[in-house]
C-alpha cells in the first residue's frame, strides 16, 4: 500500500447511490465528510467522475464501474473503495492495486438472503411457480385438474452447484433439506468436513452438466467466467434439467439460452441476472419456461444494512490506516 495515512476528519467520501441508513451514520460518526447520491436512478457517469474528484473512499454499489478513468478523476488521494456487494465485476481490481487503493466487498452477510433466493428459483421454475400465479393473475378461467401444470419433484434429483463458496455450499444445504442430492463443480475440492456433510460430488463441470436435474451457478464474473454456459453445454444438459442463476449475467450466453429453451436442450430456467442487465433479452420475456427476477439475491432489509455497514467499516477501517475487514484479493468464488 502506498501514500500516507489520511486522518479521520479530514477524509471525504462519496457514496455512489442510497444505501441503508445505517452505513451512513457509520462514516458520518467517524467524522467524514460524505457525499451520498441520493436519487434512485443510478448516479450519470459524468456526475459521478466530478463527484468523486478529491475523494479518499468510494463506497460503491454494483451499478458504478470502478476503472482507470474513475480513479484517475478521484486523483491520488484516493485510498479506499468499499463495493456493498460481493460480487465485484464493476470494479477493475489491478487498476485500484496499481493506486494502492484497497477494494473491499461484503462476502458473507449476504450468503443466507442469496442463497434463499436461489432455492426460490429451483422451486420456482420446478413448481412452475410463476406460472401458475401468471394464470390466476389472467383472469382465465381455470379449475383443479390431475393434470394441470405438473411440475418436477427435487426428491432425489441432483442438483449441480457451479461455484461451490459461501453462497453454493448455503443452496446446497437446502437442497438436501428438500432431499436432493448435491454434486458440485469448483477449482478446489471444499472442506472434506462439508463435503462429508452435504454428501457432495465434485464433477469436472462437461460431467456435472451433463448429470444434474438442476445446475446453479454461483461462480464470480471473471473472463474466465464469461459464457461460462453457452452452446454447448446448455445442449449437453438433460433436456429435463433445469438452469438457476443468482450469480452473474454474464455466465451464461443468455442468447444461447434462449435458442436452447427454444430448442427444448433444458427444461427451463430461473434467473436472477441478466447478461445486459437492466435489459433482458426479448426471447425470454414471453416464455412460460422462464422465472425472471430484477437482481434480488441479497434484497432483504437485514442483509443490506448488514452490506452497507461491512462496506462503511472496510473504508473506516481503511481511512483510518487499518487492515480492512474484507478485502479483495485474487478472485476467490462470489460468497
Ligand atoms: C449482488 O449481486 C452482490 O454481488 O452482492
């Protein structure tokens, strides 16, 4: 780390869109300056790259792109930036390291809230959750039939977790509350202890697609990552399995997707991102196969003030010439 400690009063901090109340009141208290975006559409880059100028933390959400332009407009000074997220694909991590600026994310806080959200999706899209509720809301008429909207029952199918940190080792405690079994594909084997626990598999990934019932993705967006899902895996899924995504858009080749649904490659899919996001693509808004949720993996009120709080202490901790509670380092699995 270079530059010199900058003393707490001093310091001025640009928050770059709302966040809970109590993360503010963190670096209010500490004696900072802060300067939060307070309108509900994300900040207009220009604003933001004024904004930031003379700064020494940016506490950022996932919507502001951290990169060499932004950090040269926040100038030398700068010492912190504290994404309230886990995921970090919106900030270039070598470009801060090359500042020696210190880039924290909220790892942890939000494993439960997401990982809930992913089970959702799995009973979702195999309930035909959606649906159902799309039906009712249609005014048609409609009464109880044998076989009306028969969905596919997770006792015994397996479920694939792609990316098995904090977040897939957390969907996969669930699933084995509702009797799947769990095979999952990662760069390291987990804990021997947890793999005993969740009777998990690991698969090199050809071969956990090609055997789940429901594959999850759970891995960051690196350009290893990039259409992770694509083509051909899709089409070497079983045409009974289903796709959950609660990590990245940019995973899955969400073009691909759509042909492979179209196609009947998989059953259907569950997502929670989007590879342009906000845009969806235009093949998957009228299909019944789909669930599509606006990015509400950590959306609960505990888990975003526990997110902005994390990130408030790791740029506290930072201004203050502290080592930072939760640092980004090399890329590690999002959770
Ligand atoms: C949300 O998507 C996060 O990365 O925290």
């Amino acid at each position: 780390m270079t530059g010199a400690v900058v003393p707490a009063v001093t310091a001025r901090v640009v928050v770059t869109g709302r966040i809970p109340q109590a993360g503010v009141d963190l670096l209010v208290g500490a004696g900072h300056h802060v300067d939060v975006w307070t309108d509900d559409t994300p900040i207009p880059r220009d604003e933001l790259l004024r904004r930031v100028a003379g700064a020494h933390a940016v506490v950022s959400l996932l919507t502001a792109r951290i990169d060499d332009e932004l950090l040269d407009a926040a100038g030398p000074q700068l010492r912190a930036v504290a994404n309230v997220a886990v995921g970090y694909d919106n900030i270039d991590v070598a470009a801060c390291h090359r500042r020696g600026v210190v880039a924290t994310n909220t790892p942890g806080v939000l494993t439960d809230a997401t990982a809930d959200l992913a089970m959702a999706l799995v009973l979702m899209t195999t309930r035909r959750l959606a649906e159902g509720e799309r039906l009712i809301r249609s005014g048609e008429p409609w009464r109880w039939g044998m076989f009306m909207m028969l969905g596919t029952g997770l006792q015994g199918a397996r479920l694939g977790v792609v990316g098995m940190g904090q977040i897939g080792t957390a969907l996969a405690r669930r699933a084995r509350a509702f009797g799947m079994t769990v095979a999952y594909a990662n760069r390291r084997p987990v804990d021997p202890a947890v793999a005993s626990e969740l009777g998990a598999v690991r698969l090199p990934l050809d071969e956990l697609l090609a055997t789940s019932d429901v594959v999850s993705l759970h891995c960051p967006a690196t350009p290893e990552t990039h259409h992770l899902i694509g083509a051909a895996q899709l089409a070497s899924m079983r045409p009974t399995a289903f796709l959950v995504n609660t990590a990245r858009g940019t995973v899955v080749d969400e073009a691909a997707l759509v042909d492979a649904l179209e196609r009947g490659e998989i059953a259907g899919a569950g997502l929670d991102v989007f590879e342009h996001e906000p845009a969806v693509h235009p093949g998957l808004l009228g299909r019944d196969d789909v669930v599509l949720l606006p990015h509400l993996g950590s959306a609960t009120v505990e888990t975003r003030t526990a997110m902005a709080t994390l990130a408030a202490r790791n740029a506290l901790a930072v201004l203050a010439g502290a080592d930072p509670l939760t640092p980004i380092g090399v890329v590690r699995p999002t959770g």
